[in-house]
C-alpha cells in the first residue's frame, strides 16, 4: 500500500497504476482507509485509490470558512483527480461518499467510467420532509456541541439505520473508536451544511447517467432496498443488488461477498 499526501487531498493507493482506476468515496465520519480490505481484494484487477474527504481523516484543514454543498466536493473531486492525472475512473460511492460520487458523474459526465452506489440517496424529494431532515440535522449538530464526540457516536450507531451493525459487538466498537477520533468542528459542518435537507433533489437528473450504474443495498436496510430500486428504473444503464443479511453499511458487514458484486459488475466477462 502507498500513502501519499502530495495531492489537494490526502489518500491511499492499492494495485497497480497501470490497471484500471477505481475510487473509493468513504461514508460520513469515515476515512479512506475504510476500504482498505475492498481494496486489497479488488487490487488484482484494479488501482484503487482511497482519499480521505475534505472534513475527515487526515484532510481537516484548520480553516473552516468554505461553504460545503455537493457541487463544490464534486468539484474539489475534480481537482483531486486532475491532481494525480486521472481522466477517467471507474467510481465506488458509499452513502455520503454516494451522494458525492451521484454529483460528480452528473456534473462531470465523461470522466467517469461506470457508478457504484452503496447506501447512496439522490435526495429528499418532499419539501416537507425535507424541512424536518434539516431539523433534525440541526438538532444532531446541537447534541455534538452539547455533549461532545464520544456521546454523539454512540448515539449515532444507536440508529436503527445501523442496528445491524450491533451483531458484530468486537467490531463495531472498534469502528466507534475511530469514529471518535474525527474533528468535532468538521462533523458539525457537514451534519449542518451537507444535510439532505439542504440538497437539491436529483432524482430528475437521473436520465442523464448513461454510464453503467450498479445500485447496492443490504436487505435488512428496508429504506435503500426501496430508494436503490426507485433509481434504477430512473437510470437507463442501472442495476439493482440486494445483499442479504446486511444492513446499511453493506461493504463493513459482508466484505468477501461485496467485493465480489463489485468485480463481476466492474468485469462482467471474467470466468
């Protein structure tokens, strides 16, 4: 694995640089090193590069002043790759890492080689709905401050968006650990600014995605079963897999079995 922080955002590289490039977009309060055994199993056929995000990881600028939305990571995206001298790359998007790839193949159509999208949601289409979101978004921000990190992530993986996750109890609270460690400011700009709340809906901009699309959700996430599959009638060139006994954080829970949909997607002809 090699590490470099010679770009806008910092990263990880596995494969070979000369195999097909594949980007890995980490969740919220994640970092690129999320993927680190998708990656190494994918790493025969593809160079697969991990960054961390602006706002997590080791890309947490002091300076907090930008304005966050969709279309400027997209564009930072951009530059990160324009960085390393990728033109084109396939992209795997997981939840927030999928709204962010979702935005760039929109925004930047040919430089993407086909989609995956994992636990990924183009948007709130009802406005009241998505008033309360921003509500409830404002109100997460305001328990961070009140109580700090650690009380927010435990909260947060108390969810019934991630009551999966709990069958794995050694595990997931080494994930809490990490996700302790994220700057607190940072988690707090994004629960603000990157709400869903705030996003403009996607879901009529869908048709213009005429890369092929593979849409994944875990089957106990009853939510993204039905939004993956809403989207792929949207999309012309999407298919929809369901994964069983997972939940929203499919690619954590079931890593071997991920790995595998994503390869036989990505090399539909390989026996």
């Amino acid at each position: 694995m090699n590490t470099s922080g010679q770009s806008a955002w910092p990263y990880l590289a596995v494969g070979d640089p000369s195999k097909p490039n594949l980007l890995l977009l980490h969740g919220f309060m994640g970092a690129g090193i999320d993927w680190e055994k998708i990656a190494e199993d994918l790493s025969r056929d593809f160079y697969c590069i991990l960054p961390d995000l602006l706002g997590h990881g080791a890309n947490t600028p002091s300076s907090t002043a930008q304005t966050l939305s969709l279309s400027t990571l997209a564009a930072s995206l951009d530059f990160f790759l324009g960085q390393l001298s990728i033109r084109k790359t396939h992209i795997l998007g997981y939840s927030l890492g999928g709204r962010i790839a979702l935005r760039y193949a929109l925004d930047y159509p040919g430089k993407v080689t086909s989609l995956i999208l994992e636990s990924a949601n183009p948007g709130i289409e009802d406005e009241r709905l998505r008033e309360e979101r921003l509500e409830l978004d404002g109100q997460r921000a305001a328990a961070l401050i009140a109580s700090g990190m650690d009380a927010f992530i435990e909260n947060w993986y108390d969810m019934p968006l991630f009551s999966s996750l709990h069958q794995y109890p050694g595990r997931l609270a080494v994930l809490k650990e990490q996700r302790k460690k994220n700057n607190a400011t940072w988690v707090n700009k994004f629960l603000v600014q990157l709400s869903p709340g705030l996003q403009t809906p996607l879901w009529t901009r869908l048709a213009e995605l005429h890369i092929p699309v593979l849409l994944l959700a875990g089957k106990l996430d009853k939510k993204y079963v039905k939004v993956t599959r809403q989207m792929a009638k949207s999309i012309p060139n999407a298919r929809q897999v369901v994964i069983p006994a997972a939940g929203h954080n499919v690619h954590w829970e079931k890593p071997q079995g991920f790995s595998d949909i994503v390869r036989d997607f990505l090399l539909p002809e390989d026996v």
